[in-house]
C-alpha cells in the first residue's frame, strides 16, 4: 500500500479539475458518509462514480493489504472507466478491475498484490474468488453500480454467489440510472436510505421527431444522417440483429461507422471507442450497451431507431458529463412509428 496517500475531497477535486461537486453529488457523499445503505438513482453522466468514490475512498485502511471496496458493473467499459477515475484521483490506493474477455493471467497477476479497490463484472469477479481464495472478510463496502443492468443481463446468481461469499459488509451501495427499479432480497440492505434524482437530470439536449413515411426507417435515417452532415452521432438499435441489418444497409451507402454492442470480443469493442473518440468514424451504431457508463466527450448529435411496439425501448440517456466538466452537445432524433 502507498504511503502517499492523500484522501482529501478538495485534493481529489483539484486532480480531477473539477471546481465543484453537483447537488446529486453532494447529497450522496453526505449520505454515504453516515454509514448507511444507499439505494441512489441518477441520470448516466450525472457523475454517480465520483460520488461514491470520493467518501468511499476517505474510509480506507493504508495499513490493510487486502480488498476494503468491491464494486460491482455489468459491463467491462464501465468497469474500466471507474478504474480510471479512481486512478485519477490520485489517492494512493491499489485499484484494479477484472472483466470477461481479460486474461486470467493477468487477472492472477494485479491480484496477486491485492487492491484496495476492486471492480468487476460480476462473472469474472466470482470466478476470480473461486480460483484464487483470497481473504473477502476485509471487504466491508460493497458497490452495485448500475445493478439493474447487471439483473438485465442475467448476473443474478453470481451476484448472490458473491455477497454470499462476503462476512462482513458493513454498507451497501447500489446506484441506478432509472428510478423502475426492485432491489432483489439477495442484495441483503438494511433500511436503505433513497437518493433520487432519477427525474432531475439536466439532459443538454435538443429533441427532433422525424415521421418517416415508410414502416422500414432505414432509408429515412440515411436522408436524416446526409442533411445532418459530418457530425459525431450513436444511433441506438434494440437488438444485434437489428443492428447488423442497419449495419449493412449503412455500408451499401458508403456511410462509415463503427458497430458496438456485446456480440463482440473485447478488443474490436475497445477499437470502435478509440475509433469514435478520435474522430475516425463519425457514427457508432450500438445496442443499449452505450446508453451507460461510457465517458464519450463532444457529442453533437443523438440518434435513435424506434422499436416496434412488442420489443423494449431505448431511451436516450442523459448525458451531461460523467466525470469531469460538462462538456456534451446533444441533439435526440427519434424516427417517428
């Protein structure tokens, strides 16, 4: 453990350039700092990391070795963009994340030397305390980011193998971006107090239905990008193989963009982020596995395909920023049905 350690709130600030925190934020570090269980709902991008990292970071023991903090993702983007605020901060802790599609050697190795931190999506993280035993009573926060997700995606028994599996959490935190959500039993939380700002989000956006005359958007959707012109946009898809079909009829009119969605191994996913944050492709064409978490700066335009009435929408997120100053320039279109 470093003995450079600082765990000032003002120092993690200044490191992070921020000037100061929001209401949402304010009221959760409060909150979570009296110990209590914490069921806190928040737009994505209104900053939900920072503001359980920050009084959760003032906690930590410098002469404990082992892991204090699990936290909890459902997905390996979010899993390391947590990681890298934490490391941000500057604070002197040990943070690692472990995700499916990262070596397991790897894994072996950063753990070897245990954090005081450690994130994960929940079927990497049980199988890492199958394999490698390491003492889970020093564990005494436990962090469910985004846990509707992970119920969504099906992490349900290794989430309760895993709480099962800790003795002596002493605070739960679990955070949401929507406010229709159901705390399940197994989570274990002791009258939790509720932080919810699900409604109050700040959304720097501009709203735009386009009707399109025909049942199949496709075609308006390309008139709607060509009017549009060069701009950095997601366009939202509900399912692969919808967005496979959109895929292909964008490349048939030599539109380039970047598929994204879970189907994918882990390094063509982490290729379409660089690719889309440096401006090679303009347009990421995604499943909801976008709409949280994700840290994507500059973005000038919103875009999403509708479903039909018997499938799931995706709602447009919130952005504003998720960790440092607001900096997102939105505009929502959804293609009418």
């Amino acid at each position: 453990m470093s003995e450079n350690i600082n765990n000032s709130t003002e120092s993690f600030l200044d490191k992070l350039e921020i000037t100061a925190l929001n209401p949402m934020q304010e009221k959760a570090s409060k909150t979570i700092q009296t110990k209590a269980d914490v069921v806190l709902l928040s737009p994505t991008g209104t900053g939900k990391t920072l503001a359980f990292l920050l009084p959760l970071i003032e906690t930590l023991d410098k002469d404990c070795e082992e892991i204090q903090i699990l936290i909890l993702v459902p997905s390996r983007e979010l899993a390391q963009q947590i990681e890298q605020v934490a490391r941000d901060m500057g604070s002197g802790f040990k943070v690692n994340s472990v995700y499916g599609g990262r070596s397991g050697a790897q894994d072996k190795i950063d753990l070897r030397h245990r954090p005081a931190i450690l994130i994960g999506t929940p079927g990497r993280v049980a199988d890492r305390i199958r394999r490698d035993r390491f003492p889970l009573q020093y564990i005494n926060t436990l962090v469910l980011d985004e846990f509707d997700k992970s119920l969504e995606i099906g992490f349900e028994k290794e989430m309760t193998e895993i709480i099962e599996s800790l003795p002596n959490v002493r605070q739960r935190i679990l955070t949401s971006a929507t406010s229709e959500t159901h705390i399940p039993r197994f989570v274990g939380m002791q009258r939790p107090v509720l932080i919810n700002f699900a409604d109050k989000g700040s959304a720097q956006l501009t709203i735009k239905t386009l009707l399109s005359p025909d049942k199949d958007k496709l075609d308006s959707l390309v008139k709607a990008l060509a009017y549009i012109g060069n701009k950095p946009g997601i366009i939202f898809c509900n399912f692969r193989d919808g967005l496979e079909r959109v895929s292909d009829y964008l490349e048939e009119h030599n539109i380039l963009h970047e598929p994204y969605h879970g189907g994918m191994e882990q390094m063509d996913r982490e290729r379409a982020l660089i690719k889309f944050r440096n401006g090679t492709s303009q347009i990421l064409l995604s499943t909801d596995l976008a709409a949280r978490g994700l840290d994507i700066p500059e973005i000038a335009i919103y875009s999403s395909l509708p479903p039909s009435s018997t499938r799931k929408r995706v709602y447009p997120p919130q952005w504003t920023n998720s960790t440092y100053e607001s900096r997102w320039r939105s505009l929502y279109i959804a293609l009418g049905w």
